[in-house]
C-alpha cells in the first residue's frame, strides 16, 4: 500500500508557488512532484492540491497526458477509477523540477523582496494624485 501525499506538501509558503520557473501551466510541476512516487487517483491528488480547482486539475491532467508526461489509466473493475502515473518523460521532468525548486529556495528571500517593491510601486502608480500621502 503507497503512503498517503501530505495534505501540506505544498502549503502557501512552499517554494514551489513561488517559483518564477514554469514547467508547462502553473500547477503541472506540483502534479509531476504528486505522482514521484507512483500512480494516484485524482482524489489522492486533491489533498495536497487543494488550491487548484477540480476543473484546472482536470485541464493540467489532459495537457500533461497530451504531452506525453502522464499516462492516465482506467480501470474498469466492480467500482471503476482511475489512475495518473508519470511516463518515462514525464519521471525525467523530475531532475529540472529539483533543480528549479533548490534554486528557488536559495533565492527565496530575493523573491519575497522583489514581490513585494513591485506591489507597493504597483499600487502607488494606480493611486491618483488625490490619492497619494
């Protein structure tokens, strides 16, 4: 029997949402990370992806298929499901994605920094001259 994915795998302070290195849509890294170590239902993945709506899970699930990193399988038994699995390109997408998420860690606080200048020079340019103190 396989480990249950952690509910908190990709908490809001996670590394992974704010890395600025896309790996297909927004949530498609998070996806290829959930299936590291095996086949998972789609409600498995909901856990650690409660964030992500069903539909957009739904949506990154066909464009990983599509592409070729994810293989989804139907197993038409007593109670029918299915499962996600990553394909052999989809396991070698594993190595950049730790690359990326290593990189992000190191730069973490050079982030947060440059995230936040942008929004408070963001949010004083949309003040009007009223507006400003």
């Amino acid at each position: 029997m396989r480990q249950p994915l952690p509910a908190d795998m990709f908490d809001e302070l996670c590394p992974s949402s704010l890395n600025p290195i896309r790996f297909g849509d927004k949530w498609a890294a998070l996806i290829i990370r959930c299936l590291e170590q095996g086949p998972r239902r789609f409600s498995e993945l909901r856990v650690p992806l409660r964030r992500v709506t069903p539909k957009v899970l739904t949506q990154s699930l066909r464009s990983l298929e599509r592409d070729g990193l994810v293989k989804r399988t139907v197993f038409a038994e007593l109670t029918p499901h299915v499962e996600y699995e990553l394909t052999p390109v989809g396991r070698s997408m594993l190595e950049p994605i730790a690359v990326a998420c290593a990189w992000t860690e190191q730069h973490w606080d050079e982030l947060l920094d440059a995230r936040e200048s942008y929004d408070i020079a963001t949010r004083s340019d949309n003040e009007g001259p009223d507006e400003k103190s």
